[in-house]
C-alpha cells in the first residue's frame, strides 16, 4: 500500500501518529510540516532544557529511568576532578538494554537489523533473531574461556555477526574493543597489545568496491606478535579458502550450531567498562578511549531519542562504520535500546554506481539517514542526477556528524536529498564524549546551515580562551561531567589529566576543538587547534602518520600537516627529508605513501609527499609545523625568528612549489 494510498485508508496520519499493521515496518505516511513537527515537539523540548537547569543531576538521574536496572543507584554522581562516576551501585546490563526488555513489547518482532552486502546479499533480523543469535554467541565466548573482564577484539567488516559480537561481549561482561576493518595488520596489532585482547573476532573477509577485503590474512600478520590472543572466531562472510591455524582458529558458524541457546546477562556496576575504543591523538600512538556502562547507556539512549525524534516505525540508516564510535552509540547501543529499525550497509556509496545510497533509501523506505560531510560533498561532486533519480520520500529527518559541515554541502544535502522538507541535525561530539553533545533538535532549534546550534539539555558547553574565561570565539570546552564523558585512557592515567585537563588545571574538559558563538548563542565548530587532521571525518595525529613515514628505512625525518581538501575536508601533506646515503628515484612517493598505508592503514595515505633537505626546527629540534602550513595554504609565512636556520624555509618553499 502506497503512503498515499494508506493515508486515505485512515492507517497513518502525520508521521507521528503513523499506525502500521504489526508486519507492516516500512513506509511512515506523509511527512509533517514544519508548524505540525513545532507543535509536536516544542513543550516537550522546552521541558527538557528547563529540568536541566533546575538541576542536572535530578535531570540525568530521571533520563536514567529510560533503562531498564536490575538494581537501581544509589548517588547520581561522583565528581572527584577530572574522574567522574555516574550512577553509582547501579546495576544493569547493556545488552539486555538493547534486546531483553523488547521481549514482551511490540518491538520483539519487528525487524531489529535490515542488512545489506555490497554485492546485494540481504539478511534481516528482528529483535527476537537477533536475541537468539546474541545468546548463543554469548555461550561461545564463555566456552571459549571469555569471562567478566576479559577483553575481545572485534575486527570485521559490517555484518550482522559484528553487532552480534558486540552485544554477547556486553552480555557476559567482557570489554570489547573494536578495530576498523580498514586498519592494517600493524595498527591492529599496536590496539590488541594495548588492549591485551584475549580472543579476536574476524571474517574470512569484506566486500569493499567489488574487491575482497581479505581480513583474515590481515589478522594472522597482526596474530604473529600478540601472544595475548588464544582464540580467533572467523566469521564466514566470502566462503573463500583461509589458512585456519589449528587449535587457535575456529569457524564462527560452527561454533554456532553447537552453542546452547540461553545465555544469562551478567549484572555489570554501573561503572564497569563496556569498552575500549582506540582514537588518534597528539602522539604517535593511539589512545584507549575508556566508557562504562550506565553514563554510557543513559546518555546514547537519551541523545538518539531527542536528536532523531524517533518513531515506532521508523528505518534509520547511519552510515557510519561500526569501527568508529558513531558506529558504536548510533548503530549499536542507541537504536537498539531504543528499539529502533535499522538498516546496515557493508559496503561503498558509487558500488555497483554513485546512486547505491539512494537505490537503498528507496528500497528500505528509509526515514532518517545519519551521515558525515565528507560523504555529501562526495556525491556533490558527482552530481544531482544519482538522487534525482531515486525516490527519496520516505525521508523525514537528515543527520550529519564527523566534521564541520560547510554550508553549501548542508543547502545541497538540504535540497537534494531532503527535498526541502526535512530537517537536518549536524551533531557535535567526539569518541571521548560517547555521545552526542551539541547539535539541533528539529521542531525546537532554529536550524542554521554549517552550526550545531545548541548543547544538548543536561550539557555545559562553553568557548574559553586560555586562561579560562569565557568568550565568544576560542577553546570549545565542557564545564561540567556528564553520564557518557571516557572514563580515561586505557593503562594510561597520565595522559588523560595531561590532554583533556590540564589546559584548565583540572575544572573544564579540553574537547581539542576551536569554535566561535554567534549573537544567538550557536556554536560553530572551526575544527581542531591541537595535531590531530579529521581526513573525511576520520581523526588522525600528525605524529601517527610521521612515525609510519621515518619508519621507511630511506627516512631521516618527516613533519606531516593537514591541507584543506574540497571532498575530505582535510588531507595529508608530508615533508621528508632522506637519509644522506637514501638514493632519489621516481617511485619513492608511492613507496612513502605505500609504506604508511601498510602501518596504519588506507585512511592514512598522504596525498602529497614533498621531499625537502631540512625541517623547520626551533634551536631545541621542534619541528615548526605552522610554517609548513603557511607554505601548503600559500600564506606568507609567520614568525621565523626562532627557526635555528632561517633560510631552510626559501629552499622548502622552492620544493614545494617545483613538486
Ligand atoms: O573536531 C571534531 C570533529 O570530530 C572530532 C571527533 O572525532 P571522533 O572522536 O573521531 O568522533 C567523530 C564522530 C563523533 C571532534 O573533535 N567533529 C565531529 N562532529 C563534528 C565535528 N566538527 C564539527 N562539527 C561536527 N558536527
């Protein structure tokens, strides 16, 4: 029955109100007005923001209630600066959070995940499959010695079997930490070693642009130095031939047919981690970003419900990867505690053409789509034909997350995708945050292309300048705990205090980002101040990148910046210099770029690498990065007094230009 058709027939009115026959869960009726969505949803909204104000912690302990405890808190919370614990002597489990308590409500037959291969496999689950599947999985981690604790790494493509994986680790207590499939063997390795991952969840391999991913072999060069993995599930994705090491390496689908079906939820604290989430930062090596499981829960289940105005019959469709923590909140904890329909996607956007994305909205009656700018201006580029050509109806809201959003990509998503008529969220928030923090609420804040608009009820954003006063343009900074904020790095308290604290001595978190307040009180995120590039919404440190480069045996020394790059925001530009005794050939730059791909990963490869004789370095050997930068932007370069040798900059600005 066509929207129209059952419009006429009396079954959905505006799109809140929309009443479907119980196997009926695409198609959501006519879209509201705008005057209809205010009307909809502005007294709750305002309601909201002024229970916050009267008093936080009464406010995040009533949003807490949205979630089912198996021992209710007994103090909201602890604020010992910079360490918080919310909700302390709570007792719950998130993955009964996200499919349990569905079991006696209308959600448990609906479908829970709509999944769809690259090469069109299809595979639905509803929320009873996918409690089934998650239960017996839950059985093969603890037979495979996975206890309370203990943690898995997770690196797969996206599946069905990788939230899967994720919610029977949360099931039995075990932190998971998982890897993005595109990560090399090396980055893998550098995570599970941290992380001192017991057992390692992997496929056979991935789809990726009509190409095999081939994950398995990947897995096996990171195995080769991580004593610490006993056990290797392989989930069986391509059918194809794998080396299986014996008595290390199982098939996931056997392990299934045997594995008993229930699985008890194990009572997690409040404050027991739910995992570890690898993110760049100032260093060459990555941090263990730290989240527990109540905070988490509340505010993932709180935010998705607020930010995406959620409907009983809603497909939502966030295409972010599950190896980076949008994944996390908005693909796995926040729809499926909310009981949300969703659709998962494993591959490209131009697979088999550049409309796949729209093909899958009109195929899955999709009604929200959650995506990152470095993706729309994307299929800018490749023209407003791709959409024009599918039906797009169905969607009601647009989401945007990962990294500014210049205004002329918000219009053209504005336009082309949300036909004018659907509003669009651009949602601030960082892995360490776990959730969102700043974005719109659409039917309550006026929507202004490339702002987040306002923090979120329950959430004290600020812009302060370095010594901590308030100001309009500056340091984007958070002035009081809140229920999802990382409970530290993993194995490295040090750091923590030292990157998000220590800039205020200890009263404000540090987000890294620079932002500006309009006359209206909106933020307006500018990106990041300190060394880490956001290339197409993925983080990245500079020192990351320039340790894979001088790890090349030809490398003397390499600074890496960040350039502006029309579709991915920012891409990288190194600077090299060779060892004395390094021969110059043609290939190098492909071998250097090669090089850093095979230690971090293809999201790594610079885009330029400039080869120059000597860095511009301070008297005491600090690289001067800003002056690369001036060079990369055609800017006159700034203050130069304090390089040791001035002249090093007129002979990079020659290479830079002859390059
Ligand atoms: O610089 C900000 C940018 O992405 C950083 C966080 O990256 P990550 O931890 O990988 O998480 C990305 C997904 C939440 C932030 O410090 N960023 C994220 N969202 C936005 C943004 N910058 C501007 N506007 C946004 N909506």
């Amino acid at each position: 029955m066509s929207n129209q058709e059952k419009l006429a027939d009396g079954k959905s009115g505006s799109y809140g109100l929309c009443l479907l026959d119980e196997d009926e869960l695409y198609g959501i009726g006519s879209i509201e007005t705008d005057a209809e969505l205010k009307q909809r949803r502005h007294s709750g909204i305002k309601a909201l923001f002024a229970e916050a104000q009267q008093d936080r912690e009464a406010f995040w302990s009533a949003q807490a209630q949205c979630l089912d405890w198996f021992e209710p808190w007994n103090k909201v919370l602890q604020w010992d600066p910079p360490y918080a614990k919310w909700f302390l002597g709570g007792k719950l489990n998130a993955c009964y959070n996200c499919l349990d308590r569905h079991m006696h409500t209308e959600i448990w037959k609906k479908n829970a995940l709509v999944w769809e291969g690259e090469e069109g496999l299809e595979r639905s689950l509803t929320y009873e499959e996918l409690y089934k599947e998650v239960n017996k999985f839950s059985n093969v981690l603890k037979e495979s010695g996975i206890s309370k604790g203990d943690k898995v790494a997770i690196y797969l493509p996206m599946v069905p079997e990788t939230v899967i994986a994720m919610l029977s680790c949360a099931r039995v207590g075990a932190v998971h930490t998982v890897v993005f499939a595109g990560f090399s063997a090396d980055a893998l390795k550098d995570r599970i070693l941290d992380a001192d991952a017991k057992l390692l969840v992997t496929a056979d391999g991935g789809w990726r642009k009509g190409r095999v991913i081939a994950l398995k072999q990947t897995a096996d060069m990171a195995l080769e130095s991580c004593p610490c993995i006993q056990k290797t599930i392989v989930v069986r994705r391509l059918n194809c031939e794998v080396v299986m090491q014996y008595g290390r390496d199982e098939w996931y689908d056997s392990l299934m047919e045997d594995a008993q079906e229930e699985c008890p939820c194990e009572e997690m604290d409040a404050e027991d981690e739910l995992y570890i989430l690898y993110t760049s930062g100032t260093t060459g090596k990555p941090k263990g970003i730290v989240h527990t499981t109540g905070g988490y829960m509340v505010s993932v289940t709180a935010t998705m419900r607020w930010v995406f105005d959620l409907q009983p019959c809603d497909i939502y469709w966030c295409t972010a990867d599950v190896g980076w923590v949008t994944g996390h909140s908005y693909v796995v904890y926040g729809p499926l505690s909310n009981g949300v329909s969703q659709l998962i996607y494993e591959g490209a956007a131009d697979f088999p053409q550049r409309d796949r994305f729209w093909q899958l909205i009109q195929k899955y009656r999709v009604t929200i789509l959650y995506t990152a700018p470095t993706a729309i201006r994307m299929f800018m580029k490749w023209g407003d034909n791709w959409p024009q050509g599918c039906d797009l109806s169905s969607l009601r809201l647009l989401g945007s997350v990962g990294e500014p959003i210049n205004p002329e990509a918000w219009m053209w998503y504005y336009t082309h995708i949300g036909c004018q008529r659907c509003p669009i969220v651009d949602t601030w928030w960082q892995t360490e945050t776990g959730s969102i923090m700043i974005a719109p609420l659409a039917g309550f804040t006026a929507l202004k292309p490339g702002s987040a608009t306002q923090p979120l009820p329950g959430i004290d954003a600020v812009i302060m300048d370095e010594e901590g006063r308030q100001q309009s343009s500056g340091y984007l900074a958070i002035t009081s705990p809140w229920p999802s904020m990382l409970r530290g790095i993993h194995k490295d308290s040090e750091r923590y205090q030292q990157t998000y604290w220590k800039k205020w001595e200890g009263r404000y978190y540090f987000t890294g980002d620079g932002a500006k307040q309009d006359e209206d009180g909106d933020f307006w995120l500018s990106g990041r101040v300190d060394d880490v590039m956001n290339i197409s919404g993925h983080r990245l440190g500079t020192m990351e990148v320039e340790s894979a480069l001088v790890d090349h045996q030809g490398v003397a020394e390499a600074a890496v910046i960040a350039t502006a790059h029309a579709i991915k925001g920012q891409a990288i530009a190194a600077f090299v210099s060779l060892k004395e005794h390094t021969p110059f050939h043609a290939d190098l730059e492909d071998e250097l770029k090669q090089h850093v791909v095979k230690k971090i990963g293809a999201i790594a490869r610079p885009e330029r690498v400039i080869f120059i004789s000597d860095l511009p370095k301070t008297r005491s050997g600090k690289i001067i990065r800003r002056l690369l930068r001036d060079i990369a932007e055609g800017r006159v370069t700034g203050d130069v007094t304090t390089l040791s040798d001035p002249s090093v900059m007129e002979n990079i600005k020659k290479q830079y230009q002859e390059d």
